[in-house]
C-alpha cells in the first residue's frame, strides 16, 4: 500500500452518512436475487420473504412451534444434566 489514495483510513468518503429512507411495501416484497425473482414468475404470485407477510394464524403458529421446540430441548438438557450429576454422586 504504498499508493496514499488507496489507504482507507484517510478516505473521507467511507465515514459520510447517508439518508436512511423507510421501503414502501411494494419494495419489502421484491426479490433480491434472479432466482427468487424467477421462482415468483413461474408461481404467478410473490412468495411471501418476511414472517409478517404471512398470514397472522401462521405466524402464531410459527412462533408457538419455535417456543415449543425451544422447551422440549431446554428440557432435554435439563434431563441429561440431572442424570450426569446423578452418575457423578452415586459413583458410576
């Protein structure tokens, strides 16, 4: 790095702030690679690409299915720990 126009640590420009602007709605539905765009062309319709895009009894359901598998190994873990700590204090 011997060029000084290459340093980035003396380019002005990277730390400059920009505008932020909110997407519209149409905006968050489109697609953000090939791909998607095409998968969307050949369904006829836009997949929904954020949860709040889905209908609200999937999202319910969506979420009451991540808590319910989150406490299942939560408990899973809670079990096996038990049993290591039983081993340990009976010896085996």
């Amino acid at each position: 790095m011997t060029n000084p126009s290459n340093n980035p640590f003396e380019d002005k420009t990277i730390h400059m702030t920009t505008d932020q602007t909110q997407p519209s709605p149409l905006n968050e539905r489109a697609s953000f690679n090939d791909v998607i765009e095409h998968n969307d062309i050949v369904q006829g319709v836009q997949a929904p690409k954020r949860l709040e895009q889905w209908p609200k009894w999937y999202q319910n359901h969506r979420r009451n299915s991540a808590a319910l598998s989150v406490l299942i190994f939560a408990a899973f873990l809670v079990y096996h720990v038990m049993q290591i700590i039983g081993d340990l204090l009976s010896g085996k």
